[in-house]
C-alpha cells in the first residue's frame, strides 16, 4: 500500500494507490497523512477502507505530489552510514552511527524545485532511504520492536551545501538545513509491500549521467538496528522521519567535485519506493 498526498503547497489532500496502481481519495478516513493518523492506526483504518472497496478513485493525473508525510516533527540523520561513502570522503568507518538533526521544514514535495542557496559553491545529493515512524518509540528493548515502530518508507533526496556543512561549522547544521533540502515522496510505502529494506538499490542520476549506484545491503548499521540506536538517546514520535544514509557518489568524492548549478536535473529512484526529479536553481 503506497500513501500519498495530492495537491499544491499547503492544500495537500490524502490518497492511497492499491496494490493494482489504481488511486483513492482517503477525505473519507482522514484529513491528512501525518503524526496524529499514524498514531491512531490510521493505516489500518485504510487498509481496511480499501479492502472493503468504499473509497472513491482520485485522478492524480497531472497534479502535483507533495511529501507523503505532513509537518515531521523532526527529521534525524545519519552520516556516512555506507562504507564506500565514508572512503570517498576521506572519513574514517564509523563504529557507532553519526546521527544529526535536519530542520522539518526542508522536506518539500519529491518534483519540486530546490533551491541552491545565496552564497553557495558547494550543493551536493545524496539519494537515501528514509524510514517514516508509525509508534512511539522510547527504549526499545531489540530490532524486532523496533521493526514494529516503522509505519513505512519513502525516498530522501538529503541535499547538502558541502562548505557550509564541513568548513563554515564544527556541527553539520548550517549545510544540512538550507530552504527545500529535503525532497521527500513521492509514496509512504508500508512494509508489507517493500519487504526487506536491506534489499534495495538505490540509484541517482544528475543531467542524465548516473552519480549513484548503491544498495541498502551494504549499510553499516541497518533499519532496525537504527531505529532500535535511535530511541535510546531520543523519543522518535509518530511521523517523524529517519535519513539513514547514501551511498558513495555525491559530488563531494567525485573528481572535479561537480557540485550542482542552476539548471541541473536530479532523478532519483529506489526499488520498490519509486522515483524523484528535481530542477535545481538559483535562490
């Protein structure tokens, strides 16, 4: 079951795509897709409107998607999470995850335009799979209960302005969390339908050239573990979204470090979770 929201910036409405790729209206069961509908096993309540075929089709044809979760109350991040990500940066491997925090208000439709920032040199991409939490979670106590707390996953597109991560700041903030850093969508992909989330590749291309080529197999610390680490140190709350890493690739590692320019295309994809396309531009 993929979750959706259709409409333009702040006007979103919820929807739901079968397994069929046919689209429902879901103004029936809620009024949007966010951390209150999680909470209250407002999955089920659509699985089970689907199931019993009384919600009307939506013609999302043409219309603009916006991020399949509304208002994340945080977005929590983790650095060089790919072995071959932290090579290309010069970075040691990591023995336990690099976590940070990112602004909720980066996240942005997963067509929309980004914005490089006034000032900026040094725009990166980074393609990750973002992990959308559907419990409350507070000291899990193993993976499996962790596993229990992930509502679904979705594509991140985690943009990155390199100078004003690495060089202008000893933290990762101030290149992290730029206006429409976070491109996110286009579905909220419940497990059941994606599988294992170890098993998926992840692909990033920049004015039709391929950047990224990677696979979620090859993560340091994987999902549940993840999402396990996490709520030892902090409350994950409904709705609230995991960035857990991108593979080597970004511009940051590539020779002539081809950062990105006013005008660039950037197309992303992940197994089973979809695709993203977003035109770059000055702000």
């Amino acid at each position: 079951m993929k979750l959706l929201r259709v409409g333009a910036p702040g006007e979103e409405v919820p929807a739901v795509q079968d397994a069929d790729g046919r689209t429902f209206a879901l103004s029936s069961v809620t009024d949007d897709i966010d951390g209150a509908f999680l909470a209250s096993g407002g999955v089920e309540r659509v699985r089970q409107a689907l199931a019993a075929g009384t919600l009307p089709p939506f013609d999302v044809a043409d219309r603009r998607i916006g991020s399949p979760v509304a208002r994340p109350g945080k977005v929590v991040c983790i650095g060089l999470n790919y072995r071959d990500h932290a090579e290309e940066t010069g970075a040691p491997v990591p023995e336990r995850p690099v976590v940070f925090m990112k602004d909720p208000s980066t996240v942005i439709g997963p067509r929309d335009t980004v914005l490089i920032p006034r000032g900026s040199a040094k725009t990166d991409w980074e393609v990750e799979l973002a992990v959308v939490v559907g419990e409350r979670a507070r000291y899990l106590a193993d993976r499996a209960e962790a596993a229990r707390c992930i509502a679904g996953y979705a594509i991140s597109n985690d943009v990155s302005e390199r100078e004003f991560q690495l060089e202008f700041s000893s933290q990762w903030d101030l290149g992290k969390s730029c206006e429409t850093f976070n491109p996110l969508g286009p579905w909220l992909v419940t497990p059941d339908e994606v599988g294992d989330p170890q098993s998926l590749g992840l692909r990033l291309d920049v004015n039709g050239a391929r950047r990224q080529d990677g696979h979620t197999e090859n993560m340091i610390f994987d999902v549940p573990y993840l999402v396990w680490y996490l709520s030892q140190f902090l409350v994950l709350n409904p709705g609230d979204v995991i960035n857990t890493g991108t593979p080597a690739g970004v511009a940051l590692g590539l020779p002539g470090n081809p950062y990105l320019r006013t005008g660039d295309i950037v197309e992303l994809s992940i197994d089973r979770l979809g695709s993203q396309r977003q035109t770059f531009i000055n702000a």
